[in-house]
C-alpha cells in the first residue's frame, strides 16, 4: 500500500470518529448544526476511504466537480457495486439531505449510517 493511501484510510478512520463524537453532542443539546456538521465528516470519511482505495491502486481521482462520479466510476471498474451503491446512500443521505438540507435522520437512524460507514472503511481497508 503506497504510504499516501494508508493516510487516506487512517484519516478516515479519524474523521469518522470526530463525526460520531459531534453527532453524540449535537443529539444530545438538540443542535442542529452539530448534526449536519456530522454528517458531513461522516461522508468526508468516505471520500477519504475510496481516495485511499483509489491510490492504493495508483488512481488518482481529479479534484473538481465531477470527483464524485470519478470515484463510482472506479468502484464500477473493480465491480463492487456494493460501495457504489452505499457510496451513493451516504452521499444522497448524509451530505445532501442532512448537511445540506438539514433533513437529518433521527439518532438511532443516524448511528445506523455511521455503522454503515465504518462498515464501508473497513471493507475499502481490506481491499487496499
């Protein structure tokens, strides 16, 4: 594993448990932007796992706005449409919906897509 990707993976692991601690606090005071700010960190996470696959395996996604659709490209080109699927869920629920919408699920249902993300760090580490 080249050391850029395994810094990749290991700051996804870091921002996912930032992300946990920030919903943990925004549950419990009720605030909002906490919340949001989580769920961003948490679909950080997961750009920052599928950069680490990526460079794992000397692909380097563009910055810019089609960086999205680079990385489930690529998650098509190893035919894992598993994280191309979940990649799409987390995207569509943690950074559209809840950050930018505020359409936040509720904490049991967030704590669930924070599983599902470390689920998905853990399946990209495997892999790189």
């Amino acid at each position: 594993m080249e050391k850029a990707s395994k810094s990749k993976l290991d700051y996804a692991q870091d921002t996912l448990t930032f992300a946990e601690l920030e919903a943990a606090v925004g549950f419990e005071s009720k605030d909002n932007l906490r919340v949001r700010d989580a769920a961003e960190k948490a679909f950080l996470a997961i750009t920052e796992a599928t950069d680490g696959l990526m460079m794992a395996h000397g692909q380097y996604p563009d910055p810019g706005p089609d960086v999205h659709h680079q990385r489930r490209v690529y998650l098509d080109t190893i035919d894992r449409p598993d994280l191309r699927r979940d990649y799409n869920d987390f995207q569509n629920t943690l950074h559209g919906d809840c950050f930018y919408n505020g359409h936040c699920p509720t904490s049991e249902g967030f704590k669930k897509y924070l599983e599902g993300v470390r689920d998905y760090i853990r399946k990209v580490r495997e892999m790189a």
